[in-house]
C-alpha cells in the first residue's frame, strides 16, 4: 500500500451509520486502504456506549440522520465523550446550511456521502491530523447561494424532505432516512406543496430545482 494515501496504523475510528451498506463500505475501505482500525455502530446509544467503555477515539464519524441523533444534539454528546478529539457529520442529504451548522457546533467536518472513496480517505486522514474538513464544493455553493426567499418559509424538516423529493426519493426512502413516519413525511409533502404553489410532488421538486435550492 502506497503509505502516502493511508493512515496512521494505529488510527481508531467510531462509525455510526444505520444504512448497512454505507457502513461496511466505508468501514472496508477505511481498514483495508488506511489502515484505521474501525468500530461499527447503528445508532447513537450505541455509539455513546462505545465512547463510554473504548474511547476516546482518534475520530467520530456520526450520521446525521441515524436513529438518536436528534439534529445536533447527537454531536453535542460525541463531541463531550470523545475528550476533545474530533467527531465528523456523515450526510447523504443535509443542505449547505446544516453543513455550517455542524460545524458551527463543533464539528471537525461534514462528510457527503456521495464522496469518492479516495476522497474520503483523505478527509478521514485530515480531519484525523486535527484539520477541519468541509467538501470544496459545499463552500463555493455556500459562498454563491445567498439564502433564497424560498428557504425562509420552511423549517428545516420541511427543507430536508423537498431535498429528498428532489433526488426522486418515495415517502418511504425519505422517512427511512429522516428516522420518521411515513405518514409525517406525507404531511410535509402536502405542506411543501402548499407552500411551493405546486400541485404535486413533482412539482414542488422542480420549483425547487428551478429556483437553485439544490
């Protein structure tokens, strides 16, 4: 293995991620190409529990959507277990803003989950150094996208779902991730429709997509 792309050997890292296949992907590729030695959880308690009897860790990575979590209170916790080592924001569907909010909160990086593996491993590698790592991209979307007027009528729950119906996502995959019912996120639909002027789902994802929100 090129030793310039891995990690230090001894490097520990604590993921916590309820999409198995996210978590054994990023789990293999970080052991096998980096070298870290990884704890896998699902859900925050679980990942408190290990901070409790294993940590500190070198390294927290923490979906934001994941069972527990609670929006940022989830870091909050981690970042109070983990000692003062770093705790990361993992997303696959937070906007720019919460990016910011994470790291305003605290954390030492907000991770898409649509990043290439190199580029993980580099981040990890970063954010594992003490660096604070946000994704270029995020910062030149942040830098020229002022907050539309659009953004001001919705809570960020209602923002979290439109973005979900913008990926083409069903009631479901949008609750599954969000940790809610289906039948709420049904209700944010019709809400998002209303406030949107659209007549259904699709719609109201292509308003948003017209107007730049994603």
């Amino acid at each position: 293995m090129n030793s310039e792309n891995g990690l230090n050997g001894d490097m520990r890292i604590l993921l916590a991620d309820d999409h198995d296949m996210v978590r054994d992907t990023i789990s293999a590729y970080l052991s096998s190409e980096g070298g870290a030695q990884i704890t896998a959880t699902t859900d925050l308690p679980r990942a408190m529990k290990e901070l409790e009897d294993n940590g500190p860790f070198d390294l927290v990575l923490l979906d934001y959507n994941m069972p527990g979590m609670n929006g940022l209170d989830g870091l909050q916790r981690a970042l109070k277990a983990n000692g003062g080592r770093g705790v990361a924001i993992l997303s696959g569907s937070a906007p720019t803003r919460t990016a910011q909010d994470a790291l305003d909160a605290g954390a030492i990086g907000f991770i898409p989950k649509t990043m290439g593996a190199q580029s993980l491993l580099n981040a990890v590698r970063f954010m594992s150094a003490g660096e604070i790592y946000v994704p270029v991209e995020l910062m030149r979307e942040e830098a020229s996208a002022p907050a539309h007027p659009l953004l001001a009528q919705l809570s960020p729950r209602e923002v979290e779902v439109l973005s979900g119906l913008c990926r083409g996502q069903s009631n479901k995959e949008i609750a599954r991730d969000l940790n809610l019912q289906e039948v709420t996120i049904k209700l944010h639909v019709r809400t998002l429709c209303r406030k949107l002027d659209a007549k259904n789902r699709t719609q109201a994802a292509m308003t948003a997509k017209e107007a730049g929100l994603f």
